[in-house]
C-alpha cells in the first residue's frame, strides 16, 4: 500500500508493509530415536550429507543434513519419546522441480527396494508413502503445478487424502 503525504510543495510516498518480510524455510527438523541410522538413511535414499553435529557434554545429540542438489536443509535431534510420539504423520513436503526428477527419485527408490510410484494431483505430481526409520512420511511434490487458483481466489482441494493416495490417477491437464 502505498500513502501520499502533502509537504509544503513535495509528495512523499511511503510504502507500508502489512507483512513481515520472511525468506522461506531455513531447515527442518525432525526428532529422532537412532541419529546415525537416520543419517545413513537420509544420505543413502536422498543424498543428504553431514554438515553439523550438536553436541551436549560431549555426547552428539543433533545433526544438521544439507543436500547437494537444492533439497531443503535438515536437521534431526535425537528425542526417542518425540520421535515415537510423530510417527506416522506427514510434517512437510520436499519440492522436486519437475516430473522428471519425481521419476528418477521414484526409481533410485525402486532400486534400493522401496518402490513408490508416483501419482499425479491437481497441484503437480506426487511421490507419497516413504517414510523415514521413525516412521515421519515424507512426500515429495514437483514445484511446477498442472493449476493454480485464479487470483484473488483459494483453491479447494476435495477428499485431499484418498486422491493423494491413489496410485494410479492420471495427471489433470496443464
């Protein structure tokens, strides 16, 4: 929004901002029961390397994971109670930037035994059901969308849980 101010002769405008000014997501973090069969488990499915250890009386309680090709910073903290206590619940989603790499993730998944295939959803494409050691789902969708809702508007996604589970749906139409 921006405001006009009369002075003697000058105009001023003035921006307002209504919003903080944010950035995106620093990282994530998730509770863990086991750090280092999390961390193998994160680097060997999505290729997330060591980047940090935090460390409390000389003992490793977290780490910090980045990922080498535009995935999300990552962080795990060793809390067996908490981790317990979120299994099975989907805290975020990793973007992938096109279907190609949602593919090629579906098939190095494949190859390590774990087939998930990919579906498609009004928002992009959908790689749903991987879930890490503790039981956290992970869901990867592609950042470019099939939709997006006109402007002004929200977009009302229907029955979200059995069509992000259904495996065989086909992509609507871009």
């Amino acid at each position: 929004m921006q405001r006009t101010t009369a002075g003697s002769s000058a105009v001023v405008l003035c921006t307002v901002r209504r919003v903080p000014q944010l950035d995106g997501v620093h990282h994530l973090k998730l509770p863990v029961r086991d750090l280092d069969r999390s961390r193998e488990w994160f680097q060997s499915r999505l290729g997330y390397i060591l980047a940090m250890e935090f460390r409390e009386d000389g003992r490793v309680m977290g780490i910090a994971l980045s990922h080498p090709d535009g995935g999300p910073r990552l962080a795990l903290r060793l809390n067996p109670d908490k981790a317990a206590a979120s299994s099975g619940f989907d805290y975020f989603s990793i973007g992938a930037p096109t279907k190609a790499a949602i593919d090629a993730l579906s098939a190095r998944l494949t190859e390590l035994g774990r087939p998930i295939p990919e579906c498609g959803s009004p928002l992009g494409w959908i790689l749903a059901g991987l879930s890490d050691p503790d039981g956290h789902e992970i869901r990867f969708y592609t950042t470019e969308s099939h939709k997006q809702a006109p402007e002004g508007q929200v977009y009302v996604v229907d029955s979200a849980r059995p069509a992000a589970g259904h495996r065989d749906q086909e992509a609507p139409p871009r």
